[in-house]
C-alpha cells in the first residue's frame, strides 16, 4: 500500500519553463527529502503529488491509486502542509482545527473533540489553544499546520519547505515532531538546507532545473565521497586558476579568505588537506554553484 512510485513526470508552465523534467521516483514509507536550490522544481512537484496541479506527463501511484485520476480517493488520505498557508489570525487553534475538522469530514462530535485534542497534544500546542492564531511565533503555526494536516491520519504528507524562518529552537522541535510522524507515513520533505535532510532523512534526492541528480539514503551518499573532499584557505586572485585545474564544488569566504572544496580521488599534495565528506559536499558537487562564483 504504502509505496509512491513517480514515473516519467513532466511539467512545462505557459511561459517555457521546464519545472519537472521526466521525474522519476520510488518513495517509501519514512522520511524522504527532497533537495533542490530555489527554482529546481520542488513546489511544482509537490503540488502535483498534492493532486492540486495537472502535470503534462507522467503517471504517479500511492499503493492501489492512481494519484493523477482518483483525485478525491487520494485526498482523504493526504496531507499537505504548502509553502505560505493563511491562518485567521483573531481564531484560537482549537477553534480553527476543529473548524477544519468538519470540513475534512470528521462529522462526530466526540471523535471530533478527541481528535483535536490529541493533535494539539501532539504539536504541542495544547496549552495555548485558546490563544489566537496571530499571536503564534513562526514555530507555533507551521506545527499547527502539521497539526491541520494531520486530521485524516495521513498515508502521504507533504511538507514543503517547513523550516524557513524558523529560529534553531523551534527548528528542532518541528524536526521531533516530523521525525515521530515517518514511522507509519510517507513523509516528503522539501527543502534547499541541507542539514534538514541530513538530520532527518533515510532517503533523498537531489533536484534541479527539473531532473533528478542524485537518490539515496544521505549517509551512503556521504560514504561514496569519503576520502575524496579537499579543503584549502587561497587568495582571492587565485580563485580562477584553482577552478581550472580543480573541481571546485563550493568557495566560501572566511574573513575575507576564500576556501576551496575540491573533489579529487587522489591527494591532490599543493598544500590541500583533506577533510571528512558531508552532505553538503554531496549537494554542492551535484548542483555546481561554483560556476556562478568567480
Ligand atoms: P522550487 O520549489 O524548487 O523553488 P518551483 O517548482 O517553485 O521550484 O519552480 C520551478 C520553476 O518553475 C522556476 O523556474 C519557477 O520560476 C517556475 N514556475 C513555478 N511556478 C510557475 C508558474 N505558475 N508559472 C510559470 N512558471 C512557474
């Protein structure tokens, strides 16, 4: 049941842009991000899988459904937390997650009532439920939109880009909360920071301009680039030079110093020192910045 297979998914909007380029994807049960700089495709994708936008090509299917065609049947057991959601700031969460109860069908009062409580228990935001939307810190409302979209007890949720703006405290607690949710759901993460994915995902992908670059399980992904990541502090007239000779997969100033990454298989000697692989490494060597950075 619990398996999203994406086949072959293609979406070019009116003005030309290439959002999804053949997309394929095996999505199982547990936490999956998707990575991608801003523009990759990921809002498109997830809205498409959120079955609130057509694709041009490509089918997608949740266990026995047909995600493109059974729209309705695929609703009842989705979940989606967007980008930018609209609270009404002058309603407590309680009123409003109750609210949104009824509408997701939850027509029982006392079943209505217990499951409310236990979602505000569970995000929690039990004890400012009768506190006003718009007095919530971002942390605060991006838990009650995990709440909301967890009222029809999920098989797939969505959640894109959840962490942006979020100070490091409440960043943590989301995280606690997402990860308690993989265990019996296919969780997918959209983000462009890489340590969300690091932290919390058993599988991911990397996407850009539409296409798949890279699948796996992060921490086997790190462990292919073991051994091969260089770093080395140059002057900034060196920095052409250094990307012509090497691979350079990201530049980052240190006061004022830029310091190289490199990928090579062997030591490249030259004063470079090796240093342990990350994701972020896995990332850049996909999505090669570097080429903007002159
Ligand atoms: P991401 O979520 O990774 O930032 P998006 O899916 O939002 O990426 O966008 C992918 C590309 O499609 C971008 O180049 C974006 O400008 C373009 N795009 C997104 N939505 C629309 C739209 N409604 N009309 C035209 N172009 C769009």
């Amino acid at each position: 049941m619990d398996k999203l297979s994406i086949t072959n998914l293609s979406k070019t909007y009116d003005n030309g842009v290439k959002a999804l380029d053949a997309i394929s994807l095996e999505i199982s049960k547990g936490m999956f991000g998707l990575l991608g700089p801003n523009g990759a495709g990921k809002s498109t994708l997830m809205r498409t899988l959120a079955t609130l936008q057509e694709p041009d090509e490509g089918t997608v299917t949740l266990g026995s459904y047909n995600v493109l065609r059974q729209k309705d049947d695929v609703r009842t057991i989705l979940g989606y937390l967007p980008q930018q959601f609209g609270l009404y700031p002058r309603v407590s969460a309680e009123t409003l997650l109750n609210h949104l109860a009824v509408l997701k069908g939850i027509t029982h009062k006392k079943e209505r009532k217990e499951i409310v409580k236990a979602l505000l228990q569970k995000t929690n935001l039990y004890d400012v439920r009768r506190q006003n939307l718009g007095g919530f810190s971002g942390g605060m409302k991006q838990r009650f939109g995990i709440a909301q979209a967890l009222l029809n007890n999920p098989k797939l949720l969505i959640v894109d880009e959840p962490t942006a703006g979020l100070d490091p405290a409440e960043r943590n607690r989301f995280y606690n909360l997402l990860s308690e949710l993989g265990e019996n759901t296919v969780v997918i993460l959209s983000t462009h920071i890489v340590d969300d994915v690091k932290e919390l995902c058993t599988d991911m992908a990397i996407i850009n301009k539409g296409k798949v670059l890279k699948k796996g399980n992060p921490l086997k992904l790190i462990a292919q680039l073991e051994g091969k990541v260089y770093q080395k502090t140059i002057q900034k007239n060196e920095l052409a030079t250094y990307k012509r000779l090497y691979n350079v997969i990201s530049v980052k100033f240190f006061q004022g110093e830029p310091i190289i990454h490199i990928i090579c298989d062997e030591h490249p000697n030259n004063d470079f020192i090796s240093i342990k692989a990350d994701l972020e490494h896995v990332y850049f060597s996909q999505i090669h910045y570097n080429s903007q950075l002159t």
